[in-house]
C-alpha cells in the first residue's frame, strides 16, 4: 500500500542489469547516474557508504529525499537520527538526508523510549546477540557452507557454525568495535540525552534472523514492574511476551515474518538500586532496516510530499 507512482531500482555500474519482481510484476535495474536524472521524490541508499557519501548531496539538492540505511549520516550534527515511533517529530521539510539508526539500536530505543520519558534512564548495560544476516547474503552463504561441512568464504575471523564471535565490526584502538560504539551514540542522539551512560558488547551468533539483546537498565527513579509492564504495553510498535513460567518470552523464532519488538523477561535487579533487567527480540532486516526506512517515507508523504 506504499503510495507510489514509479519504482526505480538502482544497482551499481558493476552489476548487471537485473529484474526485480514486485506487486507480480517486473522492473528493470538501471545506473544511479540514470536514476539522478529522473529527479525521484524519495531515494533509498541501502548500499555501499560510499554511495552515499558520494550521492546523497546530489540527489537532496533536487529536493529528494534521502533515506539512508549505511552508518554514513547517523551521527552528523545536522542530520537527523529517526525511528518513527519514537521522533518523527523532529523532521522538517527541509531535512532532505535522513539517516536510519542501526539495527540494533531501532529495537533497543524503541523498547527504551518510554521508560526512559517514565522514569528516566541513567545507565544501560546491553549485550547484543546479533544474526548472521546482519552482516549480508556471503555472511549466510558462510554459515551454510560450514553447516554442510564443505569449503566457506570466510566472511567472519572465525568459524560461526556451533560458535559465538565477540566481534561485530572492526576493533577500536579502545578496545570496542565499531558497531558497539555506534550503538553507543545512536541511542544518545535518537534519546536527545548526551548524559545517559551507556556500555555495550555485541556478539555474533549462529542464527539467520532476529537479532537479541540482554539489556540492564539503571533509571533515576524507582519503579514498579507493573508499570513497566503497562508502559511497554500501551508503546506503538512493541508486543510484551513476558509469561517465563509458561515458557514465555522473545526468541528470535518468533520474528521471522514480525515487525513488533518483542520484549520479556522483565524482571527487577536486586544488586543495583532503581535496575531493572530485560531480554529484547526483533527482526533486524524487517524491524531493523526495511520497515523504519519506510516508516520515515510514509511519514513525508503524509507530510511534506504532496
């Protein structure tokens, strides 16, 4: 139900033309130069960051606007960090480049948000438990290769087949990886909360799709479970699944074809003051990357394109 007049799929000048199928139908792939020259309404870069560090500007002074998936934009002072649900909001007509967070960080915030606007958020301890999707189709191609014992690409430094990786990114000189301070500072900017302390270890693990995250959060204010309860509840976007003497609570089985972030085994943490403990699921290419991209089109077209 996406209102559009005309889909134009982009590939690069190194690939083929391609036909894509959409609504029972087929359109060809044509160049990004070709695409710029129809002067579209709303792009989606979705690709290499090079892309869009090197066409994103151009596409936006012919007033289109930029939807950007690559960590490119996100944490560019004028910029715009947007998850609907959460700040929507802050968008203006004349916000052409709009970044979309992180996958990780799009289910965190939106499980985060309204605590955090409740009881205020003063730390968060999150371990990521993130899917081989996340890192791409030769990602998936590895994980099958080594399920079926024959020869793999690697994508990743070690084996993911039966196997954690404490590494997603590259290494900082600090220690972290890329993907967990970008977590860091994306859920400071969505948040607008340059106060709120925040540390992070993100794991690769042997599952195709559904990213998980164990989150410890610390709010200024005490709370009653109740109401945490009622809080996630009553949020847009999120599907409490909190019943564990039942068996009850998010795994990524459960997100296959979902776009709600799941949120369980809530419960209090007894050895810090004001903690409390959480398991959060969703579907990283859905949830985590396609469905906020078009969240954010159907938002300017409701807005500001006529």
């Amino acid at each position: 139900n996406f209102p559009f007049s005309q889909l134009i799929p982009v590939a690069s000048e190194q690939t083929d033309v391609q036909k894509i199928k959409f609504n029972s139908q087929e359109v060809e792939t044509i160049s990004i130069e070709q695409a710029y020259k129809l002067k579209p309404s709303i792009a989606f870069f979705t690709g290499d960051p090079e892309i869009s560090l090197q066409w994103a500007e151009k596409f936006a002074k012919h007033s289109c606007y930029i939807i950007d998936n690559s960590p490119v934009w996100r944490m560019e002072e004028n910029v715009k960090l947007i998850i609907p649900e959460i700040n929507a909001a802050q968008l203006t007509k004349e916000d052409f480049i709009i970044a979309s967070p992180n996958c990780t960080s799009i289910q965190l915030v939106i499980a985060l948000a309204p605590l955090h606007y409740y009881f205020k958020i003063k730390r968060i301890v999150v371990s990521t438990y993130q899917t081989v999707s996340g890192a791409g189709r030769d990602a998936l191609d590895q994980l099958e290769d080594e399920q079926k014992d024959i020869a793999a690409k690697k994508v990743f430094p070690h084996a993911i087949h039966n196997n954690c990786i404490p590494q997603v990114d590259e290494f900082n000189v600090n220690g972290y990886t890329k993907d967990e301070l970008r977590l860091m500072g994306e859920i400071k900017k969505i948040l607008n909360d340059s106060n709120m302390n925040l540390t992070a270890t993100c794991v690769r693990v042997p599952v195709i799709v559904g990213h998980s995250e164990s989150v410890n959060i610390e709010f200024e204010n005490d709370f009653v479970l109740s109401k945490v309860k009622q809080l996630l509840s009553k949020a847009e976007g999120i599907k409490v699944l909190d019943d564990p003497f039942k068996n009850k609570y998010p795994m990524p089985s459960l997100v296959e074809d979902k776009d709600e972030v799941l949120v369980g085994r809530i419960r209090r943490d007894y050895s810090n003051k004001n903690s409390l403990n959480r398991w959060i699921t969703a579907n990283n290419l859905r949830r985590g990357a396609a469905t906020n991209s078009i969240k954010i089109a159907e938002f300017l077209f409701e807005n500001f394109i006529k």
